[in-house]
C-alpha cells in the first residue's frame, strides 16, 4: 500500500527540516524567526492538506474530528493556529529572549548567576562580548555559560522549540491515523536523516526529544575558547561483544536495572573487575526513570572546564528524557595520602600515568529523585609489576558539590533557572545538596 497523503507526509519533513534549521540557528535572532516561521506554515499547511482531503479517506472526517478535539488540549497548538495566521497575513510574532549567563569556578564549582531579559536583536556572541567587557568576577579562571530561551509573548512560559517538538508530535499522529502497517511511503523519496525513527518517518525523531545542544554555548575565560562536549550513547553490539564474551572475560554479570543506590555496590565490584583486568575503568553514565534504564554513555573531558560542561549537558539530557535518578563509575583521582609510599612504574602492559599530588580511586556515584544520595570510593594500589590492585572502600551518604545540576534536574528542578517560570528559579536558588565529606577531582 502507498502513502495514502504524500503531499501532506511531505510537508510534515518540512516541518523537521524547519525544526532543525531554527535549532542551528538559535542564536541567531533573525535566522531563528525567519526558521521558526517556516515551521509554523509547514505545520498549518500539513494540517490543511488532510483537511482537503478527509472527504476522500476513509474515516477523514471522523479521524481529523478526533485529531482535533486531542490537539486543542495542548496550548501550543492553539498558539500554533493564531500564531500562523498572524505570520502569514499580518505580521511577525512578539518574539523576546530571555538571557542566563553564569560565571562557574572549575576547581569549586560555585557559580553567580544574573539572568536577564535581553532585547531579541542581540546575537549570543555580542552577549558574550559585552559580558567580558564588563569584567569578570572574583578570578579569572571562569566558564561562562550562555543560556538563551525563545519565548512568544502569547505562550509566555514554554521555550519555542520545545512547543514545535510538541506541535510534530501531534503532525505525526494525525499522518499515522492515515497509514496502515504495511504501507509504503519510499516512493516519497524524503531524505533520509540520522534521527528518523522508520522508513515513514511518523514518529518524534530523537532529535526532537533529547536537549538542543546549542541553546546554552560555553566558554573558558582562561583559554580563550568556546567549549564544546557531547554526549553519544550506543548499545553494545551482541556481534562484536556478546553477554558470553562478557561473562568469560569478567566473571558473573547482572543487568543494571532497578534502584541505582541498591546498585552502586554491585557497579563497583564490576568497575574493579574492569580494572584488574583490563588496567582501566572507563567513566560511564547511567540514566534512570522507576529502576529502568533510560541512557547509557561514557564520560569524557579534557579538564575541569569541560568537566563543568559535561554535568550541565548531562543535567539537560536527564530533563528531556524525565529521569529520576542516575549512576556514574569511572577512575578518579584524590587527594593525596602524605604518608602513602609508593614506586612510580613503566610497565608496558598497563596504561595510567602517575601524578604526584594525586593518589588513584574507582568512585561509584548514585543519586535518586527522592533524596537519598551515595558516593563509594575505592582505593586502587600498584603492585611490583605496576599492576593495579583494588584496596579499601569508604562510602558516603551524599555527593559533592560538582554533582549539583543532576541532583537539580532528578529533583525536577533545571540547572539553568532560564529555562522556568520564576517560582522554578527561586526553587533552584533556594536548594543547595548535603554538604560532601568526599571530594574528588
């Protein structure tokens, strides 16, 4: 069977397209309109072509019917239709900004965050500029986070791209409604993108549900340069590693579902069989919601900067997946034992490198929604050979500091009070987590 609308599924990957573009141009106030206004007629114009045609589907009037009493329930897609027509016929919308810029200490992780409303014309780049102009406070090694938030004055409290990623979803479902399960949409010829989900493409791409990444753009007052960290998740492929090969090189495995505290002491037993056996223990993160994984993806950055990036991104992508709790293992460093003696090796088959005022750790960190908090750190000592070898664990019942924007976003609460109405923002300001007794770097 083929697609039964082909004009109206078109113009529904003109509205990804459109979506896509006034991402890429977030900071651009007047690439982000003109974006945002293609998408607003993409979306009307997907939306009427069923409606010229429901007469000549089966079930179109009742379907769009139905479709129509479901949308109405959603305040953007009232704002989407008054919001086009103003667009088409009589003139722009009242789009304004709302600018957060929070200076960040990489070695204490204390941030000052003054937020104000910027006028709409102002790019992120002359924002950062008139901020550097202003000096910088404190000290000179700061990351500056830039956060931007489009918002209409009729929708006044739900950023832009977030309401059209709502307004796709509802597009997507009046096409399925269309569609049988075997239909064939491939003669349509659509190009074919990374974050499509299917060869039809009638469902909310992932692109759409996990954080824009450039809505709030980093840079380090002390290089001189914009930060820039990502996240990539990817699954074990059973082809390459499978569950055997798991358990013939590392012993008993389990899954990793279930409560992230209750399973932080099995985690770390695993990330020491990592380590004894490998030399290493790569830092991994993983996202929870009610004991279910969400996410999973390895941690890297260069230095404390990028570390500061690195939380808030992962902050975001616990937001837009609804997490509620998570749990980081990975190599660490600590503060160093003064009377720990120790040799400094060069053994060709392992791979660490020794610092002099650090001792080595594998640390197990886990936090949960409703409060309850556990940091395991566990000591790692080198043999004759240079080999490492797991020693003594000290737990805590609370995280340090850094780990602040996670334990905000599990909490419900948003590491960037830019993106909240105001009683959000005085939420956030007024929650500050259990003092840690553990601090590591």
């Amino acid at each position: 069977m083929t697609c039964p609308v082909p004009s109206a599924h078109r113009r529904l990957d003109d509205a990804h397209a459109a979506w896509h573009d006034a991402l890429d141009a977030y900071t651009d106030p007047h690439g982000f309109r003109r974006h945002l206004n293609s998408f607003l007629a993409a979306f009307g114009s997907t939306k009427d072509l069923i409606d010229r045609r429901k007469r000549r589907l089966p079930l179109g009037v009742e379907k769009l019917k139905e479709w129509e009493s479901e949308a109405a329930q959603f305040p953007a897609a009232t704002w989407a239709r008054s919001s086009r027509n103003l667009v088409i016929h009589e003139d722009d919308l009242d789009l304004y900004s709302w600018a957060e810029i929070e200076f960040v200490d990489p070695i204490t992780f204390t941030s000052v965050t003054p937020g104000r409303r910027i006028p709409s014309k102002y790019t992120t780049e002359e924002i950062l500029a008139s901020v550097l102009q202003a000096g910088i406070p404190y000290n000179d090694r700061r990351v500056i986070a830039v956060t931007r938030k489009w918002v209409a004055d009729t929708l006044p409290h739900v950023e832009l791209l977030s309401a059209c990623s709502v307004l796709y979803s509802l597009l997507c479902a009046l096409l399925e409604a269309f569609h049988e399960p075997d239909t064939d949409c491939s003669e349509l010829y659509l190009p074919a993108r990374s974050c499509d989900r299917g060869m039809r493409n009638l469902h909310r791409p992932a692109c759409m549900v996990a954080s824009p990444p450039n809505i709030t753009r980093y840079f380090d007052t002390k290089s001189e340069r914009e930060l820039a960290v990502s996240i990539h998740s990817f699954g074990r492929d059973e082809d390459i590693f499978s569950e055997k090969d798991l358990r013939e090189r590392y012993g008993m495995t389990r899954s990793l579902d279930g409560d992230p505290i209750e399973i932080a002491p099995h985690q770390l037993r695993m990330a020491g069989k990592f380590i004894s056996i490998d030399s290493e223990a790569l830092p991994w993160m993983v996202l929870y919601k009610d004991k279910k994984i969400l996410d999973a993806f390895p941690v890297s950055f260069g230095d404390q900067s990028e570390k500061v990036v690195m939380h808030r991104i992962i902050a975001q992508r616990i937001q837009s997946l609804g997490a509620n709790g998570f749990l980081f293992s990975g190599e660490i460093w600590t503060k160093r034992h003064p009377n720990r003696k120790r040799k400094v090796h060069s053994h060709d088959e392992t791979h660490y490198s020794i610092r002099e005022d650090r001792d080595e750790a594998l640390a197990v960190c886990a936090a949960s929604h409703d409060g309850r908090q556990l940091t395991m750190v566990q000591e790692i000592v080198r043999n004759e050979d240079g080999w490492p070898e797991t020693g003594r664990v000290r737990s805590y019942d609370q995280l340090d500091r850094q780990w602040l924007p996670l334990l905000n976003a599990i909490s419900g609460l948003n590491s960037s009070s830019a993106f909240y109405k105001n009683d959000g923002v005085d939420a956030q300001r007024n929650h500050r987590p259990r003092s840690g007794r553990c601090t590591f770097s």
